[in-house]
C-alpha cells in the first residue's frame, strides 16, 4: 500500500479534529492519522512541523500544505479536492 | 459548543435503565494494588460505575475531575473501567480519582457486553469505550443510565447528582 498523502496530527476524540477526518472521508482522501497528548506540553511533534502546538493540523505532501485550525483545513480540502477544486 | 455538527455515534443497544448490570471479573486497580475482582462482590451499596475511553484521553481526566469535583465517592462507590492497563490506572489515580478503583478490561469484552464498544478511527486493533456512567442500586439494579451518543460528548453532571441524592436518600 501506498504511503497516504495526507498526515493529520489528531487528539482522540477532539471535535475539531472529527471535523476534518468527515471532511477528508467525504473527499475519499486517504490519510494517516497520528495520535498526540491532550497537554499542549507533550505535542513538540505537531510545532515541529506546523510551527504550533494545536491540532488538528495536516500535512499535505501532494502539494506541500501544511495547516492548523480545523475551519482553514476543511476550506483547505475542499476547495484543492472537492468539485470545482483544482 | 461548536459551530459545525458534531459527530454522532451509531444506535447501541446498551446496559440500560431497569436492567441488572452484567457481572464481569477483572483486575480492579486502586492506588494501592491491583487484583481480580467481580464486580457482583465489588458493588454492597450503590455505585457509579463509570466507563470511559483510555487513560490520557482527555474525556477520562474530565471524568475524574467531576468526580473530584462533585466528591461522588464520598457518597457511593465509584468504580472505573477502560481498556487501560492497571499501571495506566495506578498512574490516573495517583493524580485524581480519589477513592476510586478502575477496572482494566484491555480487551474490551466487558466493555463489549455493556453495549459500548466505539471502533475508533486510526487505532487499528483497538476498541475504545464510549463514555457511559451507570448508577447501580446494591443489587447491581441500573438506576440511572447515561451513554454517549456524540463524539465527544461529557455526562450531565447535575443529573448524575440528582440520581445520587435519590439513591442515597
């Protein structure tokens, strides 16, 4: 199986990180999901690589996105992968 | 709380109000030590038994801080469970949690026969609880029943309260 082009680094059971794995279910996006801690404290991994400590936040490797905030990265998602999108 | 729908969960057909909530035996873990318990001999008296995802998750430390809060376990037996192993437990409750004991069912059959397994996104081979409180009566009679039906979502502490005060009255 091919590596998922999308990474989002999630917190279980966090609302606005279910927000974006409904979004990606709708595009059929495939993605790899990759559990932090709920202390902002113990989450270095996601300000690695998104220059913040919040999540949910994605890595797009297709196009070189990357994005915090779960509204920019449902309008992210849908306007690069949804109908009329690029 | 949030502007865009919240995820709901599938109907279940859980453990529920009138029913006698199913005996089970794992290790029951409290600040102390762990050892195989059945909950038929664990439960004298009325009882929170609460249910909720693994220990780390926040949903479980907010659990254990409204019973802190609430001081639940000054007035019943409050009595955990979650897939979490019973050093995961011992760590919760060296932090919150006071008085209470947690079953480790790591396998997620109890949590199975109760009606609440959740297969969670991303975790794959994992069955996660869904957050339940179920109030038993000394004879394991469920007197109140809550279960999650979003994800997430928190038990109304208030009611819980109110089934409290009635049962202990």
């Amino acid at each position: 199986m091919s590596e998922p082009q999308i990474t989002l680094y999630r917190l279980q059971a966090c609302p606005f990180c279910e927000r974006v794995v409904r979004t990606l279910d709708e595009l059929d996006l495939s993605y790899r999901s990759r559990y932090v801690e709920p202390m902002h404290s113990e989450r270095n991994v996601v300000k690695r690589v998104s220059g913040a400590r919040s999540v949910p936040a994605i890595v797009d490797r297709e196009t070189g996105v990357t994005m915090s905030e779960s509204a920019n990265i449902v309008e992210y998602l849908n306007g690069t992968y949804g109908e009329g999108g690029a | 709380m949030v502007d865009f729908d919240v995820v709901s969960l599938p109907e279940t057909d859980h453990v529920a109000e009138g029913d006698t909530a199913p005996d089970f035996t794992r290790p029951l873990v409290s600040d102390e030590y762990w050892e195989d318990r059945a909950l038929a001999d664990v439960v004298d008296g009325p009882t929170l038994l609460l249910f909720h995802p693994m220990d780390g998750a926040f949903q479980g430390t907010y659990l254990y801080n409204t019973v802190d809060d609430h001081g639940w376990s000054d007035d019943v037996d409050v009595l955990g469970v979650s897939i979490s192993t019973p050093y995961a437990h011992k760590r919760l409750l060296a932090d919150r949690g006071d008085g209470v004991r947690i079953f480790s069912d790591p396998g997620a059959g109890v949590i199975e026969e109760y009606g609440l397994a959740h297969d969670i996104d991303g975790m794959t081979g994992v069955t996660e609880s869904r957050p339940a409180v179920l109030l038993l009566d000394a004879d394991r009679t469920v007197e109140h029943a809550w279960v999650a039906s979003e994800h997430p979502e928190f038990p109304d502490a208030e009611a819980i309260d109110d089934a409290v005060a009635d049962l202990v009255d």
